[in-house]
C-alpha cells in the first residue's frame, strides 16, 4: 500500500442485499471517482443534503457498527466491511450509492465486496496516494482494553480478544503485516458474530433485525449454531482485525504504522484516530 499512485475501480458495480440491523433492503452501487475524491456514500433514496464522507471524524456511532453522518444528520451504518475491502484492494477513490440508511451485511465478512471490486476492475490514477506515517505512540483506553498506535515501515495489526465466557472463542490473537500477509486470502472471508443470548435484547432496542446464520456467526455457550462452522479455526479474531482495518481507513489515506489492540471495538478504533489527528506531532503525511 506505501509508496503508490492512488487507484479507483474501472467499472460500475452493484449488489443487493439486507442491513443487519435495519432488516431493511439495500441496494449498493460502487462507482469510479476522480483522484482524490476519497470514498463518499451517497444516499439516492434522498434529493438533498445526501453525501457522506468516508472521515472518522463523521462517526456518529459506534455500538455494534460504524456509523457515518454529515452535518445535515443523514446517516450510513456499518460502514466497516465495505472500507475494509476498499482498503484490501488499494481503492482510494470512489463513490459509494446506497438507498437506504445501512450498507448490505452480504455474508458478513468483506469477501463480496472485494469479489465486486475485482470484478469491476482497478484503475490506477496519475496523483501520489496519501500515507500518514506514524511519528509517535498514541494509546486510548477503556477499562481493560486498549488500541494503540506506534511507528513502523508498514501497516501492521496485532490484536487480540478474550472471551473467557466460552470455549468456543477464549483468548485468540492474531498478526497481520500488510506487506506480507493477503487481505483477500488471509482477512476478508471472517465473518461478524454474535451471541444467541444476545439476539432478542437487541431486536428490542432496534438492532440485530436482519441477523441471521446466513450473515453472521452465532455462537450459543460452547457452540457454534452454523451448520458449516467457521472458516478459520481463528475467525472471530480475524473478524476483529477486518473491522479494524476498515475503522481505521477512515483516516482518509493509508496508514503507515503499527495497530496493537487488545479487545477494541468500533468505539475504541474511532477514538484512536480522533485522538491521533488532534495531535500535530504524533503524523506526517509521507512524501
């Protein structure tokens, strides 16, 4: 991802699908855009005041997704699975149509979106792309876990989780280094989970409405309620690593340092680069 010309997608590419908290339907469509432009979401179920900018610091909410608003208030969630594969295939530039307020879950791993942007084809443009070189540690907390930021000569994640509730899950960790690993092979197929205890108290507060074993793992104490199981022995931790990635390509430009976490969410992942950009002396954005 260092040292190269930005890229967009050649063609247009579409995909329909169900929000996995609205229940509602969705239709996405992935277009090329201009250098940079960055990664816009356009609500075309609305005339006016309708474009989102891919910007942590258009975040508005973070419980159990991403969500993106601008200043009019019009919002689009779960963001995260889309602007990890955006990142997975080096797209800089496009624009995201959507019309409806939350993105399509698809399977619930990024492996659509990046079958999609493949298919459609990657163009790269004439402008430097935009890199945002770590220069010192930046650390948020929150009770036990934590993310922080630190220096490196490339983009790597080392993150791990603990459920100690079940055996299922436990303490899983793993290490992603982006000039050696594949996001596509390695990443993009973990897909989100959730708890079976948990479904019908989110459905009361208006979430979870589109949940199901066919966009999610569900785990139930010591089992896995999915027919087929997981993919990775390790999924649920690279799922983990997947939503990072995308949070944090909410910088607007590829980072070049070192994520180390232990049980960060949405939240925490968006707090990490809040505090980074109010800190003049912690990046540069690289030559």
């Amino acid at each position: 991802m260092m040292n190269h010309y930005q890229q967009t997608i050649a063609h247009k590419v579409s995909c329909f699908g169900q929000g996995v908290h609205s229940g509602v339907q969705v239709h996405l469509n992935i277009l090329p855009a201009d250098e940079n432009f960055g990664i816009k979401f356009i609500r075309t179920d609305l005339s006016e005041n309708n474009i989102i900018e891919a910007k942590y610091s258009n975040v508005s909410n973070t419980q159990l997704c991403t969500v993106l608003a601008n200043e009019h208030g019009v919002s689009v969630s779960t963001v995260e699975h889309l602007m990890a594969a955006l990142w997975g295939c080096g797209i800089d530039n496009a624009k995201i149509e959507v019309n409806n307020q939350e993105l399509p879950i698809m399977d619930g791993s990024s492996e659509p979106f990046v079958f999609l942007i493949e298919s459609a084809g990657i163009v790269t443009q004439n402008a430097k792309r935009k890199i945002i070189e770590i220069t010192k540690e930046v650390t948020v907390k929150e009770g036990n876990a934590y993310i922080t930021l630190i220096p490196s000569e490339t983009f790597e994640v080392e993150l791990s989780i603990d459920f100690p509730d079940t055996k299922v899950i436990g303490k899983q960790a793993y290490y992603l280094d982006a000039g050696d690993s594949s996001f596509k092979n390695d990443i993009s197929r973990a897909r989100t989970f959730g708890f079976a205890h948990e479904v019908e108290y989110l459905r009361k507060i208006g979430l979870a409405k589109g949940g199901s074993l066919e966009n999610a793992i569900v785990v139930n104490g010591d089992e896995i309620l999915n027919q087929d199981g997981l993919r990775f022995k390790d999924e649920f931790v690279r799922h983990k690593v997947l939503d990072c990635i995308g949070d944090v390509y909410l910088a607007g430009g590829y980072i070049k340092g070192k994520v180390q976490a232990y049980c960060s969410g949405h939240k925490l992942n968006n707090m990490l680069l809040r505090k980074l950009f109010s800190m003049e002396n912690a990046w540069r954005e690289a030559a």
